[in-house]
C-alpha cells in the first residue's frame, strides 16, 4: 500500500511518533516491525479521506493493549476522543491477559463510536493481510473469526470492499495453500556435491496421475524422513524459480493457439518435463494455470510475487519479479524452464 506517513499533519505525526516510541523493537507475525501495522491500518483510513482522529486512533490503537503506555500518554498527546475509541478498541489490557471477552459486547460499543468503528474495520482487513504470514491452522481460525463476526459488523462502512477483498483473498489462497502439499513417493536420490546441504531427488505424485518432480532438496531432510519409524507418506512442497524467460498466455486457449511447437506440450495433457540427462536435473520445462498470486514481499533482489501455479492436479509456488508480472491474473498460463526446490514434511 501506498506510504502516506510523508503527507501526515503536524498533528499526526505526533501521533506517530508516540507509536514508534511504545511499539519500538517490537515484531508482528513474519518478522514485520510492530509499527508497520499501525501504519498500514491509518494508511488505509487516510486512502479513504479519513484523517486527524481517526488517523490518531489508528496509529495508537494498540498501545494499551501490547504496550506500558498509560492513559494519559495517549490524552496528552492526542486529545480525549481518541483516547475513548482506542479504549473501547481494547480487548485486554498488557496487565490483564487472561481477561474474557465477550466478543458481541465489544463490537456492539464499537458501533457505537464513528472513530473506534472506521479504525476496527481497517484493522481487521490489515490483519487478515498480515495473516498470510502465518500458517495454515492460525489463519483459518482468523479467517472463521471473520465471518462470523466482522463481515456482517463491516457493512455499513466505506472499507467493507476491502475488508471483504481481503477475506476472500486469504481465504482462496490458504485453500491452494493447503493443496501445494503432494503426497510423493521418494524414488530416487542423487548426490550430486558432497559438500552441498542439498541432494537431488526424484519423487513422483501420489495423487491424480503419477507426475515426476526432480528436486533439490536439503540433505537432512531426506535423512529425517529416511530415519522415520513410521512409514509415512512424504508430503513435498516445490518452489519454483525462473532460469530464463517465463512465458505469459492470457488462458489454455491462448497458449494452444501461440506456443512454440518445439518444447511445448498442451497443458491439459502434460504439465512438467524434464530435460534429458544422465543424471536428476531440477531444471525443468514447466506448463501450468495461475490458481492464486500471493501478494508481493521483498528481497535482495527486488520486489517479487509468489503464484500459485496448477500441474495437473498438483500446485507449486513459483517465484517471480513483481515488476514483469504486476498484472497477472489467474486463469493465465506461464512457460519456462524453472530451477525446482522441494521441501518435505
């Protein structure tokens, strides 16, 4: 989201520099510094023209509940109205964690304060945002909470669309999420570096048609799952990286109307080939359907998106640079020849 601290008033920005101070080393979900999370919730307010108060309230509301921060901090810096809606915003006090919370009550007085509701709203879609960074059992229980309890609560507020987007989002993702863990079995390992923490492996789907992924994947992984008492079904996770050019086709049709005949394959037929070799090589020619992008985040090397890429049944997260493929949507068709790393669990 578009940083809007630079266009802050005076006023504001006393507000901020009140949250930086109380949320100062503090981390979120994912590593993230505390602080990004007030902001992107006042970031979304001001996007929809709401501004002093609400923006105040935003920033601070939630010192009371993570932070030392008296009452009259809060007052003293910005003004009695805020601090009635970041009041009313907390749920339990730093010093009273195990306090129950009659969750019905705590909306219904929202509700009743123009200021603690807008800032409610815009913190629950943020949250929803922020819980991608967590795992699968931790965001189904928030995404539950969601519904049952804020998207019916959001309707009356200019954010609903985007707290609804954000559910919706987090909800389709965590499903494809869910379905990137294939059952495999292990068929055949090489080591290609005795000096690497990685081997080459191939492993093939146990689900839907028996589809080959050559892997690298990390040393003591494989011992770990090789030591196993139990003889349990491995479960691979592939994360894909480009080695050249991926190539984009708007759907199926598309791509069986404009591929190159050599090299390609129709992708209802074949999803992922391997290069001929003597020995495993992870880098492969694949062909799949964007199912689901999962935002961006950044790296050494710039900003990047993680898509959620079908192969005949089985799902892989491929990374890409954000800059070639801000538009992308699902329904396209990527081809490349990608470097596959797995995980198995």
């Amino acid at each position: 989201m578009t940083d809007y601290t630079s266009k802050f008033s005076p006023t504001e920005k006393k507000a901020l520099e009140l949250a930086l101070r109380y949320h100062r080393g503090q981390k979120r979900m994912g590593g993230a510094h505390y602080i990004d999370h007030p902001v992107d919730v006042a970031n979304l307010l001001f996007q929809y023209g709401f501004r002093g108060k609400y923006v105040f309230t935003a920033l601070c509301h939630d010192l009371l509940e993570d932070t030392d921060i008296t009452d009259q901090e809060i007052k003293d810096t910005c003004g009695r109205l805020t601090l009635e809606a970041v009041r009313l915003l907390t749920k339990k006090r730093k010093n009273e964690p195990d306090k129950e919370v009659d969750m019905d009550a705590y909306l219904a007085a929202i509700q009743q304060n123009d200021v603690a509701y807008q800032v409610k709203v815009a913190d629950r879609t943020m949250n929803l945002w922020s819980s991608m960074d967590a795992g699968i059992p931790f965001r189904k229980r928030y995404l539950a909470e969601t519904k049952k309890y804020y998207l019916d609560f959001a309707k009356d507020s200019p954010m609903f669309k985007e707290l609804k987007l954000a559910y919706e989002t987090v909800s389709h993702n965590t499903e494809l999420e869910k379905q990137s863990y294939i059952p495999v079995d292990i068929e055949e390992i090489e080591d290609l570096n005795p000096d690497s923490d990685y081997v080459a492996v191939q492993l093939f789907s146990r689900e839907g048609e028996m589809v080959p992924f050559t892997c690298m994947i990390q040393r003591k992984d494989i011992e770990r799952i090789q030591k196993r008492k139990r003889k349990l079904t491995p479960k691979l996770t592939v994360t894909a990286f480009p080695d050249d050019e991926v190539r984009r086709y708007a759907s199926e049709e598309d791509f069986e109307n404009n591929k190159d005949e050599k090299g390609s394959f129709p992708v209802a037929s074949q999803s992922i080939l391997f290069r001929e070799a003597e020995s495993l090589d992870h880098h492969a020619l694949v062909t799949g359907i964007v199912r689901g992008i999962r935002g961006e985040f950044s790296t050494m090397t710039g900003l990047k998106i993680a898509v959620f890429l079908e192969l005949l049944g089985n799902m892989i997260t491929l990374v890409l640079d954000e800059e070639d493929f801000e538009d992308l949507k699902p329904g396209e068709v990527l081809s490349g020849i990608l470097s596959l790393y797995g995980d198995l669990s």
